[in-house]
C-alpha cells in the first residue's frame, strides 16, 4: 500500500507533518518502538510508529531520524498522546533525510493503526500473488512448465510466508521446499482420502505430531465419481489453520491447487508413451510372442524408463486390482492410475520419480513394468545376485510396499472398496517375463484371499503351501480342522493336558523326541505319554509322514 493512502484514511486520524513529495512509497509493514536505535529490528519500508519515550532532548532527534532513514524505512509515525505536539527539532530532521512524517491523534491507538496496516499489506501481498499465479497459469495452459510446483509453492512461501508441500496419495512428497517426515505425510494422505471421501468441501483440517494444524486442498483436474480419483490424487498441504483465512486468501489457494492441477494434466500426458509400451510388452507376453521380438521390445522401453542406465535392466511385473461395492466404478483406470502413484520411489520428491514405472490395464486389472536400474550385484564378488537376494537396492517387496499403501489407502477405500496387489520376482530378460507375469497374478489371488482392505503378497509366498491354503473352502476347512483337532481341544479343556501345544511343538521339532522334549522342558517319556494321547483320541499315527502333514494344515488352518 501507499503513505497516501494512510493519509487519506480518515479512521487513522493522520496529519503529515512533512515529506509531501514521498507520499508514493511503498509500505511492507509496520513496527512500533521507542528503542535509541530500532535498525536492527528493521528490513525496510516500515512504517515506524513511536511514542518518543526515546527523546530526552532536542539533540536526539538528529541521530534517531537517521538510523531509520539509513534502514529504509517508509515513514515515521509519532504519538501526541504522551508528549503532546510532535516537536520542532524532529520534524526538522524529518525534512533534513527526506523522511515522511505522520501525527497520530491522541484519540487513535497504535494498535489501530497497526492493523490496519497489516490488514492492507496482506490483501496487497495476496492480490499480487493472485496476479502472479494467474500469470502462471496462463502461460503453462498454452506451452511448457516454469518450474512445476515448486514454483508456485515458492510464491506462497515468499509472498505469503506459507509453508506448503504438494503430497501424492500415498504420501510421496511431490513437491516443497523441505522435506516432511515419512509420518507426517503419510497421515496427511490418509485423512485427505477419508475427507475425500465424505464430500466435505476443502479445506480439510488436520491436527498431526502434536497438534500440528494442516489445512489440505485436494488437487483434481475434473468433477468425477471421487472414487475414481481418490487412490491417486494429489493435494496441496499448508501449514496453517485454513478456519482463520478469509474469502480472498481461500480463493487464492484453490487457485494455486487449479495451477498444480494443470501441471498434474501435464504428467498424466506425458505418460501416454510408457502406458503404450507397457501393453505392447504385455499383449506380446500374453499372446506367446518368441521371446526375441519381447525383448526387442524391452531394448525400446529401457531408454524411456531407465534413461542412461548401463547395461539391460532386470524387470519386475505387479498386478493390481481395486474393487467397489456395486462395481459402477471401472476397476482397471483406477488401479492403473494408483499403480503410478504408489511404485514411484517413496524416498524420491518430485513429480518425476514416477516417470519410471509403466502401467497398463486390461479389464479389471492394472500390470505395471518396472525396471530394476541394472542387475544387483554382490558388493564383493561382483556376481549377479538378482535371483537370491531379495534385499537388493530397488527391487520392489510385497511386505514393504504393504507398509507404504495400507495406512493412506485404507482411509480412501473406506468400508466400500479393496485393493489387491501382487509382486513378481526381478527377472534379467524377455525369457523371464512370462512367467514374472503369472507369479504377479497367482500373487495377487493369494492377496485377495486374505482379510483387509488392502492386501498384498510377493512370489516368495508362492513356492509354499501358504499359497493352496486361502483357497480352501470353508467349509471344508472347518470340517478337516474339526475332525482333526477338536477331540484335542476338549480333551485339553477337560485335563489342561496342553496336547495342542505339545502337538505344535512336535511338529517344528520334525518329530525329534530329545529336542521336543527339551524345548518343552519335559521328560522324553511324559512327552510320549502325550504324542500317544494325541495318536489315541484322533486314530492317527505321528509316524507317518501323511499324518503329520494332515496334522501341520490343520494347525495352520485353524
């Protein structure tokens, strides 16, 4: 704002005492003070109010009215209420450094001319961070990015002292000038997908670590079902209480969420050539093509997806699916577009950390391609070491990339929706992604057999008998445990024998008497007192091998 319209401000009951000519500075803020010398506290184009508590003479006009002209401030304010009229000697030293100079009417209070002030600073601050933002928007409607959302998010820190992070739906920071704790974000995620949810209108507000406020904005390009959108969108959080803002300030951010949607729109083209190599790669694999023409294909996809990577990257294949009650939302879109969010590095901001992965769908389900920067090797030797160690830097894990999804993602879902996912070992060559391409789907069958919203298993699970036991039935699974494992829970009930327990440890002991015996801390002959017991009550014989293997289901069944 301008000194003259403070001037012109009836309300502030200002007369100017001197420096007519400067009335077209620009105010930045206010301070108020009766320290000797205020410049340290100062930044420049202050309007300087006082009360002259530090005058003790006409000598100390000079030196005061020079560290302020020295700070640049805009103008200096004195009280009347104290004192009375400002003195002479002040208003010459005003003039002497071209300094404007204000009486403030007894009646008047600081305070009321502070705020009003900051009141005027601040929608001025906003008005020309709208411009700006306008400004930005316009240009990246009708060619290339300034900057992405870092740009924006710097005009809101700068202009508007704002400190914002722009999240994806899983947490991954996208966007902001300081990183946020993994907890932080991935708590933002979730309640911005259960607000979501609700239809409540943004800005969504949030208490995390301690009280921390949060207010969040939800960045969407288009009104659509929101469950189309919810599992991968972005949204915008600002440290601060979005309840105390007012209509222009809340208008301003929503704009600032439409600007990071345009660059969202952006991304979402961009990842048109990886979705289209993506189902190339993966109709070639499911057609049966030889494996020279796959990897033909692969050689093409590898610049694009592992740009200056040394040597052919190993592959991993993931397969997901969402469900929602009713099924009047497309399954395979949504666990495409969730796919691309959630296998982007969760250790790696920006919008490009996810320009790796490619994702196609097909009927109900997404298949993600993700390559693997080179084949793991052993730090000493220097062997591929892909097919044994699971742990190496980047290969992506079922456990782990349960961690990440379920918290957020479960609060997106919400009573109505599910999510299945399922992981492929890393594989070195088109040979390999047939059969990368079966594990993830066998996978992710064993994942929706089980309980919960969100549900994912890897390829390890598959060479075990953890993988035919979700698809039991039932009933069968009652009746086979029942058979064989309630005479045992009476009979414990009824003599606290601890059969049960004995004959869990018999089992993992593989049927070793001294080892069973001292695990259980028993003597060998009660423990064969007991693995008789066992044998009478249920007609079986725990030395045959059939009998314990019907004996281990049943246990891990029940």
């Amino acid at each position: 704002m301008r000194l003259r319209a403070l001037l012109e401000t009836e309300a502030l009951g200002l007369r100017l005492l001197g420096g007519e000519e400067e009335l077209d500075r620009t105010v930045r803020g206010v301070m108020t003070t009766d320290l000797r010398d205020p410049s340290r506290y100062l930044t420049g184009g202050e309007l300087v109010l006082t009360g002259l508590a530090w005058r003790r003479g006409p000598r100390d006009s000079e030196p005061f009215v020079r560290l302020l002209a020295g700070a640049g401030v805009a103008a200096l304010a004195a009280g009347e209420a104290e004192l009375g009229p400002i003195p002479e000697d002040l208003v010459a030293a005003c003039v002497r450094h071209r300094l404007p100079l204000f009486a403030v009417d007894e009646k008047v209070a600081f305070a009321t001319v502070t705020e009003y002030v900051v009141r005027q600073v601040s929608s001025g601050r906003a008005g020309d961070l709208a411009a700006v933002v306008d400004r930005h928007r316009r240009l990246m409607s009708s060619g290339p990015a300034g900057g992405g959302p870092d740009a924006v998010l710097g005009l809101l820190g700068s202009d508007l002292d704002l400190r914002a992070w722009v999240l994806s739906s899983v947490g991954r920071q996208i966007g902001g000038d300081r990183p946020l704790p993994a907890q932080v974000r991935a708590e933002l995620a979730g309640a911005q997908q259960a607000a979501a949810r609700t239809a409540r209108p943004a800005p969504h507000r949030v208490a995390v670590q301690g009280g921390r406020v949060y207010s969040l904005f939800p960045v969407r390009a288009a009104d659509t079902d929101v469950r189309a959108t919810v599992l991968s969108d972005w949204f915008l959080a600002v440290e601060a209480d979005a309840g105390e803002w007012s209509a222009e300030r809340l208008d301003l951010l929503h704009g600032v969420t439409q600007l990071i949607a345009v660059e969202r729109e952006r991304r979402d083209a961009a990842r048109t050539v990886r979705r289209r190599l993506a189902a190339e790669v993966f109709e070639l694999v499911r057609g049966g093509a030889p494996p020279a023409e796959i990897g033909a294909r692969l050689r093409a996809a590898a610049p694009v997806l592992v740009p200056g990577a040394g040597g052919a990257p190993h592959w991993q294949i993931v397969v997901a699916r969402v469900d929602w009650a009713g099924g009047d939302v497309p399954s395979g879109p949504v666990a495409q577009a969730l796919l691309e969010e959630a296998l982007a590095d969760p250790a790696e901001s920006g919008p490009d950390a996810a320009d790796r992965i490619a994702v196609a769908h097909s009927d109900d389900k997404a298949m993600a391609l993700v390559p693997l920067p080179g084949p793991p090797q052993d730090a000493a030797s220097g062997e591929d070491t892909s097919e044994d160690s699971p742990g190496s830097t980047g290969v992506l894990h079922a456990d782990r990339l349960l961690e990440v999804l379920r918290g957020p993602l479960s609060r997106g879902l919400a009573e109505d929706g599910r999510l299945t996912i399922g992981v492929s070992a890393a594989v070195h060559s088109a040979e390999g992604l047939r059969g990368a391409l079966e594990e993830a789907r066998h996978a992710r069958r064993v994942a929706a057999a089980r309980p919960g919203r969100v549900c994912v298993a890897g390829h390890e699970e598959l060479a075990s008998h953890v993988l035919l036991l979700p698809f039991v039935p039932d009933d069968v699974r009652r009746a086979f445990t029942a058979r064989l494992l309630d005479p045992l829970r009476a009979y414990d009930r009824r003599h606290r024998a601890e059969l049960i327990p004995t004959l869990e440890a018999f089992l993992e002991c593989d049927g070793s008497w001294t080892r069973c015996a001292t695990r259980l801390h028993l003597h060998v002959n009660t423990l064969r007192y007991r693995i008789g017991r066992i044998e009478q009550l249920t007609g079986r014989d725990l030395s045959r091998l059939e009998d314990k293997l019907d004996f281990f289901l049943a246990l891990r069944m029940s």
